[in-house]
C-alpha cells in the first residue's frame, strides 16, 4: 500500500517580491497538474512504494507538501495514502484558487508595459494575456519547471494548453498564436516548429525584455535596448561624400518625402569595403531629414553577439513600435543575417520561423515595413539580385576618389603627417577613411614619446599593417616607384614620338593604349609621366590587384577599379595585363573567357584614358588588341639612346666623363634597358661603384642574366 513517511529535508523557500505574482504562478500550477494531467509525473511512487513528488519547490508552492504533513501529524509520522488522495487533495487546492483567480492579476508593471505596447501596436486583449504568461514564464524558474511536466508539445497542443492555463477560448489562443498574427509579426514571440517545451516552444523576444517588462515601468523602447539604440552623431559632414553627389541628390529628398508622409516598403541598400564611412553616411542622413536614427545592434548592453535570429525579432519589433514615430532605422552587417541562408532557403524559412517560404518573408519585409530602413553590407553578393531589386535604392559606397583621401588624411592626421607621406598615401586606392582615422588615433594618444619623424613613419607603420591584413598592397614610402628627375621620354625606344602622343591624349580627352616589349623598356614610366605631364592622377592596378580564386569576384574588382578611375577622372593603368586577358581561343574554363569579356566591356564604356601595359603580347586576346587605340613597341635602348643614358647616370654616380672605351662596350650591349641603369644606380646603395669599368660590369652582368632567360625560354618552347 503506498505510503508517505515524514523525511529529514531543507525547506524550501520561494521568494516572491509581489504577493499577486505569487498566487499567479500557483494557481497556473495547478491548472497544469489537474486540468492539463501532469500529475502523472509529478507524484512519484519510488521503489519502497514511498509517494514523492518530482519537484519540491512546485509541491511547497501549491501547499501540498504542508498537506501530507498536517497528515502526518495525526499518524506519529507515517500514513497510508494513495496517489489519488493526493490528486484529490490538488484538485481541492485548485478549485479553492479558482474561487479567488478574479481577484489575481500580474505585478503592475508587467501590466502596465503590456499595456503600452497593446496601444502602440494594437494587441487584442487575448494577446496581452498570452504575452503577460510568456514573460512570466520566461521570468519565473517555478512556473518553467511545472509547464517542463506537460513534455515536449505541438503547436495545437500549446494553443490547448495556453486555453486551459489561461482560460481563453481554444480558437482565440490559435489566431493570436498564428504566424500572421502581431504577436509574431511583430517579433515579441516567436513559434518553433519543432516540439519543444512550454519555454522553449513560445520564446520572447529576449530575456534582457522579460526582465524589463516585469521589473519597471518603463517606455516602450527601452524593453528593447539591449537591441535598439539611439545611435550617435555624425563626425563627418555632407562634404565629406561629395563623390557620390548623384545619389544623394536622390536619396535625400526621398528620405524626406518617406517620412513626411509615412510611406511604406522604404529600403535603401549600401554596401561597400569595410571603412569607406556606410554608417557615418547613415548618421548624417538621419540628421539631415531632423529624425532619430535607431540602429538594430549586432550585440548586447553585456557586450555578448545577437544571433542572427535575434536581431530579425528585434528588426520586427521596432517596425511596429517606431510606426508612429519620426525615426529611420538603421541594420548593419546584413551579411550575417542573409548571408549564409540565401543559398539554402529550406533553411532560412525554419529561421524566420514562417509559414511561407524565405523569399515571400522577405518580399514582405521590403514592401510593407512601416519605418524606412537603411541595409548595410560589406558585399552586395549577401543578398541575390531579385532581392536587390526590391530595394528604392542600391548602390555602393566606394573608397573616397584620390582628391578625397588627401583631405581625409589631412583632417584625420591633424599635422602628423607630412605633405610627402600624405602625397603618397593617398595614390593608394584600398586607402578606406576609417584605417586613417584608426591610426591617427592610435599615434596621438602616444604621440608625446615619439619624434616628428617617428609620428610620420609610425602612422605609415599602422596604416600599411592594415592594407596588409585586409589583404591589400602596402603603400610605398621609398623613391623607387616615383618617377626620377632625369627622366626622359626621348630614352624610350619606340617608333613613335612618345610627346606627340601625349599631346594627342590631352586633346581627345580619352583613349585607350596598349604598351608593350621587354621588361625594363620604361612602359611603367611612361606613364607616370603622362600623368603628371596631363596633370591627371594616376591609378595602378596590378594582376595580383585584380585576381581573385573567387569565381566572378575578379570581374567585380575591374568594375570597381574603372569605375574609381572615372570617379577620379585619373588615367588607369593595368600591370601585366597578360595574366587574365588571354587569348580566348585557348581558354579551357568559362572564367577565364568572362575575365576578357569583362576587361572589353568596361574599355568600351570607359570615359577616360586606359592603358595596360604586357610583356607578353602575343598572349594577348586578339579581339582585345584590335580594341586599343595604339599597340606602342618599348624595345630595347639603341646604342645612342643608352650612351646618353649612361653619361646621365655616371655623372650622378659621381663618375668622371666616360670615353670612347666605355662607349664601345655600350654599344655592344643590345639588350640594355632604362631598368638597367636604375636597377644598377640602386645597387649602387649596397656595393659602391666607384669606376667606369665596375658600372660597365654591373650592366654586362644585368645583359647576361636577361640572355640566360631568353635562351631558357626557347629551350621550353
């Protein structure tokens, strides 16, 4: 016969701060042990046929354990009692919380907070009631642990028991639970598919909100500032984006418009490199059309990551909460929410937790969002183009053109650079403004134990340590890549005069050249002259730029370098441009054919002056070659060409005049290039030349390796 024996245990104590709350949450555990039958496993007969109960804190809440004692009494501490006599006992217990359930009501501030919230976003009474359960659920670990006896439940079977728990008719319940319904459009709870346990089954929007909403009274934004933030004022000004003028003076009025007649479905797209300024663009916006701009956080006030599902819950809430308020929202680092779920759409509509399939929830996202939102990413490829599509506006946010770095660098450096350094800096098209800014601040806050060079050089330090770490070039401080001062186009042998030619280019205003020959033949330098003879700045893109083991990402890359240049109004110049524009007779991959078609497009539609400079033209596209203005030959020096350049460089090696000997040995030379001498007045640094005959050997020996070469070459084809 089963029996109860009186044991030696801890009391247990339940702390509740409100006496309201308190017979709350007992009398919902009661609804779930008689009326919903978890009774079942919550009184246990152990193997001594001893009657327990699983959990000690629901047993001391209902009054059920004090029950058997008073029982107890009465039998010197021990009685006969059966599993139905308990039960029997419990349902008394509930009817007599039953009598008193008009009078019990949640704190007054989770009332009050429900309350808000039902007015601004319009929740049926019904509704309130399910929220209020969900937060106390998420709040109480007694109330969690009894629904834990009802198992794991279906949807329909947790629309049953929210009826019975909190006695509210079964098709109510299921309508406000529908994924159509505000409670889950809105994003405060969340269905999973799955079968879960109560908690589990019907999640809030965060914990952080569950706290708020039981702890005080509060506005409605603040339940949500662990993930909606007013964000920060702009550091930087409309001026400072000058480069995209063509879009702002559409985005601008249209935010305005949005706004000032609350238009629905307003989404503009940015995307762009880390540090070209996407959010401090935002921030300005949202100062410009005199609105607060509220960011969806991508972590918590403890400093801990949002998961993806989290910040599209908290994305929903704000819509419906900032719906009647003059506010711009601002999502940042799309990529994570999309990124990884666009390829596998089964995926992203178990995410989104929706009926529907993934591109019906984002299509009505984009069109039926009451507050406009601005999307940021570092790679439009997050989002598919029939997505992009739906956007008001997209577009990219390049790196500032090469004007725009040098007063970016100015501002941000504050007189630590120097006019060079910032000269150079700015050639470097990877140059974002957020690198300058990061180092700039770094050095300044050292900046009293360093020396006027040593700032100079350690801000070049810091900015090239992070190109390098993204991936990109360093910039280069030394004078090698500059063009030297005894340069000549007249040392250049080609059969054609290099000077008209550049006069031709300044007054087409556009063209497009072809220059190639052996290494060394000055094609590089010619350029660098032609820009600062045309007063154009120059950028240089080499394969290694360019290349990408990405399919597509390469085509990408040339867009954006003609797309730079032509914001720049610069002069374009691709390096070894053999590496991805061969000849597509012989290609074996479609890539490798998409490369050239691209590099033949974006010449075609190309404004400016366009040169690629080869050592290997026979490799070339035919089709391409037939697309340049002018194919020029930069062939090796002919004997007077070289003994004028050699005179040059004795005479800065401090050299006395050469003579007719040292003229003949030149002339013997035929393979001699401009490269030559700069390659050996460098070498010049580490091993002196201190004669006419040490430079003769210095240039014979450059002549000999270049044969070695060739002869290489031949014995391999």
């Amino acid at each position: 016969m089963p029996r109860y024996r009186k044991r030696n245990k801890k009391p247990t104590s339940i702390a509740f701060e409100d006496s309201s709350e308190l017979e709350l949450i007992r009398l919902y555990s009661l609804r779930v042990l008689t009326q919903l039958g978890a009774h079942k496993p919550f009184i246990e007969l152990d193997h001594a046929h001893e009657i327990s109960f699983s959990d000690d804190k629901i047993a001391s809440l209902i009054g059920i354990d004090q029950w058997l004692d008073d029982k107890l009494e009465k039998n010197d501490g021990i009685a006969v009692i059966t599993r139905k006599q308990v039960l029997k006992a419990i349902q008394s217990m509930q009817q007599t919380a039953e009598a008193l359930a008009d009078g019990v009501l949640p704190t007054k501030e989770l009332r009050h907070n429900c309350q808000q919230l039902a007015q601004i976003i319009g929740l049926t009474q019904t509704e309130c009631r399910i929220l209020e359960f969900t937060v106390q659920l998420h709040s109480s670990s007694i109330l969690e642990e009894a629904t834990d006896l009802l198992n794991d439940l279906s949807l329909k079977q947790l629309s049953h028991a929210l009826s019975v728990l909190l006695d509210i008719n079964f098709q109510s319940i299921q309508q406000a639970l529908s994924s159509k319904g505000k409670l889950q459009v809105t994003g405060l709870i969340t269905i999973n598919s799955d079968n879960y346990s109560m908690k589990s089954k019907i999640e809030l929007l965060s914990d952080k909100f569950a706290e708020r909403m039981m702890s005080y009274e509060t506005n409605t934004l603040e339940l949500l500032r662990d993930q909606i933030l007013p964000t920060a004022p702009s550091i930087l000004k409309f001026d400072d984006f000058r480069y995209i003028d063509d879009f702002l003076k559409v985005l601008r009025p249209y935010l305005k418009l949005a706004l000032s007649t609350k238009r629905k479905g307003v989404n503009i797209f940015i995307y762009g490199v880390p540090g070209v300024g996407k959010t401090e663009l935002v921030r300005l916006l949202g100062q410009d059309c005199g609105v607060t701009l509220y960011e969806v956080s991508s972590e918590d006030e403890d400093g801990d990551i949002l998961g993806s599902n989290s910040r599209l819950r908290a994305f929903k809430a704000c819509q419906a909460i900032l719906k009647k308020q003059p506010a711009l929202l601002l999502f940042d680092e799309v990529e994570d929410i999309f990124g990884g779920y666009l390829g596998s759409r089964k995926n992203l509509m178990a995410y989104v937790n929706e009926g529907n399939n993934s591109k019906s929830w984002i299509n009505r996202t984009l069109e039926n969002n009451n507050v406009p939102t601005i999307w940021l990413s570092n790679d439009r490829s997050c989002l598919e183009s029939a997505f992009i599509r739906r956007f008001d506006l997209a577009f990219e946010l390049p790196i500032p053109p090469r004007k725009q770095r040098e007063h970016i660098l100015r501002e941000q450096s504050n007189g630590l650079l120097s006019k060079s350094s910032i000269t150079q800096m700015a050639d470097s098209a990877h140059l974002a403004p957020a690198i300058v800014s990061r180092a700039s601040s770094v050095i300044k806050s050292i900046q009293s134990s360093l020396t006027p060079e040593e700032t100079n050089e350690s801000i070049g330090h810091l900015i090239n340590s992070t190109l390098v770490a993204q991936g990109h070039n360093e910039i280069s401080f030394n004078k090698a890549n500059q063009l030297p001062d005894y340069y000549d186009p007249g040392f250049v042998n080609t059969d054609s005069s290099l000077n008209s030619i550049a006069e031709d280019i300044k007054s087409a205003g556009r063209s497009t050249l072809c220059l190639y020959g052996p290494s060394g033949t000055g094609k590089s330098a010619y350029v660098h002259w032609l820009s600062q003879h045309l007063e154009l700045p120059l950028h240089i893109k080499k394969a290694s730029d360019l290349l990408s083991k990405y399919v597509g990402e390469m085509e990408q890359n040339l867009a954006r370098a003609f797309r730079a240049a032509e914001q720049d109004k610069a002069i374009l110049l691709i390096d070894e441009v053999d590496s991805f524009l061969q000849d597509r007779r012989g290609a074996t991959r479609s890539w490798e054919v998409s490369q050239v078609n691209e590099l033949l497009t974006q010449m075609e539609s190309f404004s400016g002056i366009f040169i690629a400079t080869t050592n290997l033209v026979n490799n070339l596209d035919q089709a391409a070659l037939r697309r340049f203005d002018l194919k020029l030959l930069f062939d090796y020096l002919q004997p007077e060409q070289a003994w004028k350049l050699y005179k040059q460089h004795s005479l800065s090696l401090g050299l006395k005049n050469p003579g007719t000997l040292q003229k003949h040995s030149i002339a013997a030379m035929d393979i001699l290039t401009p490269g030559d001498f700069a390659l050996v007045t460098r070498q010049h640094r580490f091993n002196p030349i201190k004669s006419h005959s040490k430079l003769i050997k210095c240039l014979q020996d450059e002549c000999a390796m270049k044969e070695i070469g060739r002869k290489r070459a031949i014995g391999f084809t």
